[in-house]
C-alpha cells in the first residue's frame, strides 16, 4: 500500500466527536483502519480496492487482525452509532472524506475555467497594436534626460568668434612717410581767423 496523499488530521475533531467518543475501545480501533483504508481506496474515501470494488469481510479482518466475528460484530456497531456510513453497493465509506474530496475537485475545475479564461484574454490582447492612437507607451526602463543648457552673457560673449578686422584696416601708408605724424587738414574758417595769418 503506497500512500497517495496526506490528510488533514483535526484532533479536536476526533476527541469532540460525540459519535466517535460513543465508541467501545475496539471499535475505535477498527474505525482507524477503516480510515486508512478509505484514505487510500479509489475512490477516495470508500472502503473499497483499486477496482472500486468494496473490500470483503475477509480483507477487512485479515488487515485489521482480528476474526471475522469480530470484524463484522464492530463494523456493525460503527454503523449503528452514525460513525460510518454505506452506499447502495454496500461500501463503507467516510462522509467527510468524500465532502473534502468532492470540494476539491470542484476547485480543481473552477481553477482550470479561470486559467483558460485569462489565456483568451492574453491572446486577445496580444493582437493589438504596440501603442494606441493617442496613447502613452509605458517607460519599462530608465533612459538619460536630455542636458538643459543655459546660455549666460558670459559664456555668449566667450563662445563668439574674433571678429575679422583687418577688411576694415587702414591701409599701409605711402613709402617714406613710415614714423612721420599725420597732417591735419585745417577749416577755411580756421585760415582765415587773424590769429592764424598773423603767424603765417
């Protein structure tokens, strides 16, 4: 026998047990067996083989140790405390076993309907285009800002070129007149004042 799951074991629920607490000594040994064997019958929670088939008397005995008067004499007295119960097939079965697993089997399913349902609407969604019209992309990373450049008068007057002087030059003076002052050109007013003929 190969254990295919574990069971949650509420002890409080075994020592609160009116019907369970109603049974003799023996009695609540074979209901242990029982137990065992429903944990691990298929379906689960019937006293039942890998077939499906319930388990003669024989089995029961045979794997409980005990004789067959005394397995089927406990078998009845677990029955008529409300402990156990049997099916139409005549298997002993554990109804909070088979609650449970009936419980499971329904999120199980439920499971399976949500994860198809969110696959369709992932596909669906996959069809559409990369950004919609009008429609902000979301940034998924980090990227460098553009650098803010503030131009002040300094750094304006820096960055001008030189300006080119030299199409505004004068041009070179005439040979032999290098290291001579220039000669003012002197009013008409100012040659005919009295003061200017006098030196003259």
């Amino acid at each position: 026998m190969s254990a295919k799951q574990s069971t949650q074991w509420f002890w409080s629920d075994w020592a609160g047990d009116l019907a369970v607490r109603s049974l003799t000594t023996a009695e609540r040994g074979l209901w242990i067996d029982l137990l065992t064997l429903a944990a691990t019958g298929n379906p689960t929670g019937y006293v039942v083989d890998a077939r499906g088939e319930p388990l003669s008397l024989e089995q029961i005995a045979r794997f409980a140790n005990c004789t067959l008067t005394e397995c089927s004499s406990l078998i009845d007295g677990i029955l008529a405390k409300g402990v156990a119960s049997r099916d139409r097939s005549g298997r002993l079965l554990n109804r909070r076993m088979v609650r449970d697993l009936e419980l499971s089997v329904k999120r199980k399913r439920a499971g399976s309907i949500g994860a198809a349902s969110t696959k369709l609407k992932w596909q669906a969604l996959s069809g559409l285009p990369q950004h919609l019209p009008g429609h902000v992309p979301r940034q998924t990373g980090t990227r460098a800002l553009p650098r803010k450049i503030t131009t002040t008068s300094l750094n304006a007057a820096r960055e001008e070129p030189p300006v080119d002087n030299s199409a505004t030059a004068s041009a070179a003076p005439p040979a032999g007149s290098a290291g001579k002052p220039a000669k003012l050109a002197a009013s008409p007013e100012l040659l005919a004042s009295p003061l200017v003929s006098k030196y003259r």
